[in-house]
C-alpha cells in the first residue's frame, strides 16, 4: 500500500489553491462541495471560478504566491501550468508540514486525489496512487452504476439511530451484528423503493426486538493460495467473521482479506512447530460459537480433500 487512505474533514477550514484555470475549477468545486473555506491565488480567474468569487463563495487572496500564504491553512493545491511555480507551491507546503497536491505532479504530491463515487454521507474513493489514473476512473464508473442512490439515505437514517443503537447494545459486535442484519433484511428493500417511514418502523421493530445473537461456525477452504480464486462465498464468511482460526498453508493474501478487528488463531502446523490436535481445534471452535461468535475455520485447499473436513 503506498498510500494511506484518509479521509479529511474540511469544513470550514482554510484549502489555498494556487492557480485559478480550468483544473484548479474542478478541484475548488469538489472543495466546496466538502465545505471547506478556499483561498485562491492566481493571475487571473476563469469566468467559472470568478462568479463563484463575486458570489463570496471563494476568496481571491492574491495573485502572486508568496510562502507566507501558507503559514495558516489546513491543505494546499497547485493547479497551474507554471511547472517552476508548482514546485516553489509544495516546497512552502512541506517545509511547513502541510499536505500538498501538485495536479499531474506526483513526485511533489503529499497526498492524492481519488476518483471518488458520492453517496453522501456513504463515500467511496478509489486510488491507483497515481500509477493508472484511468483505471481507476473505469473502475469508478463500475461502481458508480452498481451502487444505487438509496444507499445515501440508509447511511442518513443509520447515522439519525446510531445513538439509540448504542444504548441498547453495549458491546461493538452486538451492535454490528445489528446492522448486518438490519441492512440484509427487508429495511434496504424498503429503503430502495422510497418507502422510508416503513423502513424506519422495521429498523424500530428490530431494535425493539432484536434476534439472539447465535454463534455458527463455518468450513471454509482458501484453495492453492492465489486470492482470485476464493469463491464469493467463502470472502463473505471471513469478513463477516469475529474469529478466524487458520493454518499455515493459507497464503498471506488471503489472511489479508479477513475483517480487520477480526481475531486471527494459528492452528497449523510446519516444520518443528506442532499444531494443536483435531480434537482441540473441535473443542476451540464450539466454545468459541457457544460463546456467541462467527467462527471461520480457514484451511488451505479444498478441506474435504487431503484435510479434516469429515471430523
């Protein structure tokens, strides 16, 4: 990963663009849009990006750049064609541990701009890291036809009830459990369809009334070690999992893909390192489940084939 995703909140908080043409346009609207407060610096304005000055929605701080400007705000964007100017742009920014974006310059970059896919306040952002940016706006637009508008308002309503949730539940896997099955019942149905009083009174009826937390625990073969070939299911399971217990024969791409907070046991065996007996395994995998938890077992291969999949 040579990037660290993040995501910056900018409202009301100081952005100095320097460059007021076309990119630095599109870039001062997906600011505004977040709410920040813009400072722009540049010769001159395009007509866009003047009536958005006149309107009082950005402040047209100067037209030369001068280091000092950067002393007392949150982010810094170089969008000119002035490739000598740019470079003087990011160096004030990191001298003065600023993040800076110099557009189509990588090597002077602090931080990137995703493609993003907007369904606030559910966002998804998707970075090649500057290696294959039109890559990642196909993949962006993939995304933006499968995910459906709906799912901003089901993050709306979420957040209205996230409080109540944590009244009622004490404890972060009971209160994920919730959601998970919250938002795989009829309420995103309901939701989809514009029905949004009646998805509200499911998700009273299941706060209301919330289904045992049942423990299960689910075989799952990792196959010869390559990630693409995980069935579907089989990536569902070990991220929705709160244990996963392992051997070492699954690859470290794979373990990568169990959900973060998830707990992750070693129970294989390799070379002058015992691995606990079947029966142990047995034993560990029912407290676990009689404990409340979804329990993978993860195992290299096809666990029916040259595994324990029948004990």
């Amino acid at each position: 990963m040579n990037y660290l995703p993040l995501f910056a909140d900018v409202k009301q908080r100081v952005v100095l663009v320097v460059g007021g043409g076309e990119v630095a346009t599109r870039k001062i609207d997906l600011l505004l849009r977040a709410g920040a407060d813009v400072h722009v610096v540049a010769k001159s304005l395009a007509e866009p990006l003047l009536a958005k000055h006149h309107a009082g929605q950005v402040h047209w701080l100067a037209q030369e750049f001068s280091p000092e400007q950067v002393d007392k705000v949150f982010l810094v964007i170089a969008a000119t064609d002035d490739v000598v100017l740019n470079a003087a742009v990011s160096q004030a920014a990191q001298q003065r541990y600023r993040l800076v974006n110099v557009v189509d310059d990588q090597a002077k970059c602090s931080f990137i701009f995703p493609s993003i896919v907007d369904r606030s306040p559910l966002v998804v952002a998707i970075s090649s890291g500057g290696q294959a940016p039109v890559l990642a706006r196909l993949l962006r637009e993939k995304l933006e036809a499968l995910l459906p508008a709906s799912l901003g308002y089901m993050a709306r309503v979420a957040g209205e009830w996230r409080d109540r949730v944590k009244e009622r539940f004490h404890s972060m896997r009971a209160r994920r459990h919730f959601w998970e099955q919250l938002f795989n019942s009829p309420f995103a149905d309901q939701i989809a369809a514009g029905q949004q009083k009646v998805a509200e009174e499911t998700l009273r009826q299941q706060l209301d009334q919330p289904q045992q937390v049942l423990g299960d625990v689910a075989l799952v073969g990792a196959g010869p070690g390559d990630v693409d070939l995980l069935t579907f299911r089989g990536l569902q399971l070990i991220q929705l999992a709160d244990v996963v217990l392992y051997d070492h024969l699954v690859s470290p791409e794979v373990l990568e893909l169990v959900r973060r907070d998830a707990e992750k046991i070693c129970v294989g065996k390799r070379a002058s390192a015992h691995s606990l007996p079947q029966g142990e395994i047995n034993r560990l995998l029912f407290t676990l489940a009689s404990s409340g938890k979804r329990v993978v077992r993860l195992k290299g291969g096809d666990p029916f084939i040259f595994g324990r999949g029948g004990e």
